[in-house]
C-alpha cells in the first residue's frame, strides 16, 4: 500500500470516527505532508463524482478559529497561493482539526463532569444515609496521669479501681465516687476531669455528694477528695449544681467554682451555671450564691433566687435581671425551653445537643423564639416547630443545617 492510500484509509477512518490511540494523536501533524494533502484532494474529488459521505462540513468560520490554534496555524502559515481545491483541503484539515481539539476537550470536560456528578451523588447518598440524632448519655473521665476512661463504653453497676478511690457507675448511668478507707485523708488533692462531647450529657456525684449534672461541650475539673476546709472545682461550658451542705466545726465548708474569671461561692444550693465564649450566666433557683470577678470586674455580686447574672468578660461586667429560672434549667430534664430567645442563641443549643454545625444564610438578628420542645424530638420536626412561628425556615443537608429567611 502506498503512503497517499495510507493517508486516504487515514482519512476515511477519521470521518467515520474510528481513529483510535496514536494515530488519532498525530492525525493534524500530518497536515505538513504533501502527500497527506494529494490523498485528502483525490478523496474530495471522489466524493464529488461519487456523491459519497466524505464531504467536508461548511468550514468558513471554523477555519478562521483553527488558525489561531498553535498546533495548527504554524502548519498553515507561510503556504503559497494554491488552487481552490487546495485552499477547500486546508479549511476540511482545519475542520478536522477542530474536531479532534473539541472531541479531546468534550471528552475531558464529560470525565471531569462525570467525575463531579458521582462526587455529588456520593455526597447525596452520605447526607442521605447521615441521621442526626439527638444527644445520649456520654462522656470521659480523664485521670491525674492523663488515661482516659470512656464512660459511654462501660456497663451500669461497674467499679473502676482508681487509686485509693473507686469510680462507680451506677444502674441510672452516673457516676459517683467511693473511697476505699472512708475517714483517710490524702495528703495531696489528686485531681479528674470530666469531659462531654457535642450530643453528650451525663450526671456525676463529687465525693462530698454534691450532683453535677452536664451539658453538651462541657469540662469540669474536680478532687477525687475535697479538702477539708474548702471545696473547689473548675469548669467550662454548663452544668447544673445541686450542692451538698458540708459542715465542720459548726461552719459551713465553702463550695467554689472557678469558670473563666468568676469566682462563684456557693451559700445556697441549687444554681445552674452556663460558660461558653465570652458570656458567663449564672441563675440561681434556691439559696444564694456570691459572684466575684478577676481584673476590674464588680466585686461582692449576689444573687437570691429567680435572679440571673451575666458576665461579659470581655467588657468586664455585669448584668443582673430577674427570671423564670425554668427557661434556663430545662435542659437537664430533657426540654429545649425558650422564652423570646434570639434565633442566635436557640441554634447554638441545638448544635451542641445534636452535634451539628448551623450555618446562617440571612441575617436574622431581630427574629426570636419561645417555646419548649423535648430534647429528644426529631431533629427534623424541631425545626419544623420553629419554623411554625414564620419568617424562618431550614435546610438539613448531612451534618449541617442552613438557617434562612
């Protein structure tokens, strides 16, 4: 077979769309030969006496787009005047070859294509098989050398061996804890640390008796034994605190908590405390508790019950209101309870109970809510409930939920 043959099956396998690997590649680079051009001129004058299907598409506008092609207009410039059958060649090569570049970009842009609309269905198929449930009972323990037990793993009615102290998991799900020689004191306070997840809560007993009861996102700090003159714990996050009364020698032992950079003294019993950010609210139910701050914050503040003070750290003050401590308590018997609460503040608790993340698509800085929804409702009626006051509504993709007007 002669190459000017070669080049017409060339040609012919072109326009029938069956070039395939290299010689699809080089298939413009040949445009250079002569021989190339005598096979694509015999085949074009064979089409026109034959009337057969080689015939070249109107290649007027395409011809002027291939020129300015790299690998095309240096194949093309620097050519003598040729016959019209000559110049009709040029414009079907040029044709050719924007048909190849288009084919190869098309079939790069459909893989590419393909590829993000089976990423999207993948992620469709996540967000679909993702159930967001609400919050259960989980949480670690973090001991003084730093091991973690996870208390969510292991079984009601179960003791730890800690020391000289026991850690106790009760039938209900707390924990408490139990010295192993009642009446000894330690030398020194041997400290653990209580940590709840995002969609985590859990109710502990400190050693004196005082019960801790744990919000999502929460870490408490505390001595496996008190001293014996004062009882001090630290903590971040929120917790409701029904404090044991300890008397020694005809005196009240102080109960302190540290959060930031209050100081809260306990000379009552029953107060829930919310630390996250910069805000610190503290809201008394029963008894009395005094509030002392670091740096230049008022000092001496106390609070009797249905009261409520807020301290911003970042201004260094305070703010005291009365209230329905219900509102704030609530979350400890399994109730989200709002009354004309900022739309704001209502998603953050949602996120931390469910573990998701909210995202604000509109700002919505006057809409509020009131009402109380259990805890443990569907996630998807909660926010169908809310929804119902109007002018809000939401989007749940996966993990995420989109907050709109």
């Amino acid at each position: 077979m002669s190459k000017v043959e070669a080049y017409k099956k060339l040609i012919r396998q072109f326009y029938a769309g069956s070039l395939q690997g290299t010689a699809k590649e080089n298939f413009i680079k040949y445009i250079e030969d002569p021989e190339f051009l005598e096979a694509w001129e015999e085949l074009m004058e064979q089409d026109t006496d034959e009337n057969t299907s080689l015939r070249e598409p109107d290649a007027s506008q395409l011809f002027a787009r291939i020129q300015s092609d790299d690998r095309v207009k240096n194949s093309l410039t620097g050519i003598p005047d040729r016959s019209a059958s000559k110049i009709k060649i040029f414009k079907s090569i040029a044709t050719a070859a924007i048909v190849l570049l288009l084919g190869t970009a098309a079939y790069l842009i459909w893989n590419q294509n393909e590829k993000e609309i089976n990423q999207i269905a993948h992620l469709q198929n996540v967000d679909a098989e993702i159930k967001v449930l609400p919050g259960t009972n989980k949480a670690q323990i973090i001991l003084e050398n730093g091991s973690r037990i996870d208390l969510e793993k292991i079984k009601g009615d179960t003791v730890i061996a800690n020391g000289d102290f026991d850690i106790v998991k009760t039938a209900d799900g707390s924990i408490s804890y139990r010295p192993k020689y009642p009446g000894k004191e330690s030398s020194k306070l041997v400290h653990n640390t209580i940590v709840t997840p995002g969609g985590g809560e859990y109710k502990l007993i400190l050693p004196d008796g005082t019960k801790v009861w744990l919000n999502a996102m929460t870490t408490l700090r505390y001595p496996v034994q008190f001293n014996k003159d004062i009882r001090e714990i630290e903590m971040t996050g929120e917790a409701y605190f029904e404090v044991a009364k300890v008397v020694k020698a005809d005196k009240r032992v102080p109960f302190i908590i540290h959060t930031g950079s209050q100081k809260l003294e306990v000379l009552g019993t029953v107060f829930n405390v919310q630390h996250y950010g910069q805000k610190i609210v503290t809201t008394l139910l029963e008894g009395k508790v005094k509030l002392n701050f670091a740096g230049s914050g008022p000092d001496g503040q106390y609070l009797s019950p249905d009261e409520q003070a807020t301290f911003d750290m970042a201004s260094n003050r305070v703010k005291k209101v009365q209230v329905d401590p219900f509102y704030f308590s609530a979350w400890k018997d399994g109730k989200f309870a709002f009354e004309k609460t900022a739309i704001e503040e209502v998603m953050e608790a949602i996120s931390r109970w469910y573990d998701v993340e909210v995202i604000f698509k509109n700002e919505l800085k006057d809409f509020q809510f009131s009402g109380t929804i259990s805890k443990y409702e569907d996630i998807n009626k909660l926010l169908q409930t809310i929804e119902l006051v109007g002018g809000i509504h939401f989007q749940l993709k996966g993990r995420r939920i989109y907050v709109m007007k």
